[in-house]
C-alpha cells in the first residue's frame, strides 16, 4: 500500500494564520506585570495585607503554599503585597534559624 501526499496550494475557506501584532499576548502579559500605580496610603494597605497574610500563613500553611500564593500576587503586579510578606517571613526565617541547632 503506498500513500500519495499532495500539497496544498491554499488555505481553507475561513482559516486564520497568526500574524504578530503590536498588542501581542507577551506584550500584554508585560504591562501585567509591571503592576499599578498606587498613591502613597494605598501602598502601605497593600503591605499590611502582606504583613497580615504572612502572619496567619506562617502558622497555618506550608512553606510552598505560601511561596505560591507570593509568586501569584507578584504576576499579577501586588509587589507592596509582596514587600510586606516578605518582611514578615524574613523576620521569622532570622527568629528561627538558631532553633533549628
């Protein structure tokens, strides 16, 4: 049994190739990430929602949950969320490193 492949010459009615684009999913997802300009006071709510999510996530979660939920919030541009968790994490991170010996 022998297969004979013809090639064809053009597209199917309806069919979209991708053509690149000023407005492309890479350039979007960048303006994403730059995250939003925030006045002053609503940067220090954002942090002390982080300081307050690291708190109770401490005692609550492990380690990689809390690592996911920090790498989420830092895509979606929530980088004062981030700053808080962070302070509260590294702060408890120093607290405890002499317990472990």
């Amino acid at each position: 049994m022998t297969l004979t492949l013809t090639p064809v010459t053009q597209q199917p009615a309806g069919a979209i190739a991708f053509h690149g684009s000023k407005d492309n999913a890479v350039r979007s997802l960048l303006k994403a990430m730059k995250g939003k300009k925030l006045t002053p006071q609503q940067a220090i709510l954002e942090q002390n929602a982080g300081m307050t999510y690291a708190l109770d996530a401490i005692k609550k979660y492990p380690k990689e949950v809390i690592k996911q939920r920090l790498m989420q919030e830092a895509l979606m541009g929530h980088h004062d969320f981030v700053k808080g968790a962070n302070e509260v994490l590294a702060k408890d991170a120093a607290k405890n490193i002499y317990k472990a010996k």
